[in-house]
C-alpha cells in the first residue's frame, strides 16, 4: 500500500476531531456569535470555547471583536474554511444514505 500524504493525514486528523465538523457546519450558514452556536450545538461553552480557538489556529475561522460593550464577538469561515465547505456536505450527504440504512436496519430487528 501506498504511504499516506501528509497533508491528507493532517486534513483528516483535523476534520474528524471531535466536535469540529458540526462547529464548521454550524458556519457554513454565515457568521456567528459564540451565544448563537452554544444554543445551536450540542457540546459545552468551554469545549466549543476549545473547538473554535483549534479551528482559528489553523487559519479556518476568524474571530472578530468589535469594541462595543457588552463585548460582540463573532465568528466566520476563512477562504480555507469555506473550502470544505464542499467536504462537509459530502459526508452530510454520504451518512444520509448509508447511516441512515443501518438506523432503519436496527429499528426493524
């Protein structure tokens, strides 16, 4: 077997980190607020605080501070974040179909 590209080994480490594809799918929408996605997912403000500093590290999302009081902090895909945008939809896609047989499977038995 062919070894790995690194590249597509940290793509992939990155992405399937957990909590990052739904905090992604959650901007894929537009703009958000941090109170706004803490009430959309499912996942702690501490762990979303954590997902959403991991995904600005690495250059897929922009924290804007506006100096207004209170404090409006927003956050919105990159250019290299809107670029999986695409990749996020085929999984959406890919787990439609197939996850969704096993779910329907294990129901009828």
């Amino acid at each position: 077997m062919e070894k790995l590209c690194p590249h597509f080994e940290k793509a992939t480490h990155l992405i399937s980190k957990r909590w990052v594809c739904l905090v992604l799918y959650e901007l894929m929408s537009g703009t958000k607020r941090f109170s706004e996605m803490e009430t959309n997912l499912p996942i702690s403000g501490r762990l979303l605080s954590e997902r959403l500093k991991f995904l600005e590290k690495e250059d897929i999302i922009i924290r804007h501070v506006y100096s207004e009081y209170p404090i409006r902090i927003e956050y919105k895909l990159t250019s290299k974040g809107v670029a999986l945008k695409p990749v996020i939809e085929e999984i959406m896609k890919w787990s439609y179909e197939w996850l969704r047989e096993r779910e329907a499977e294990t129901v009828q038995q």
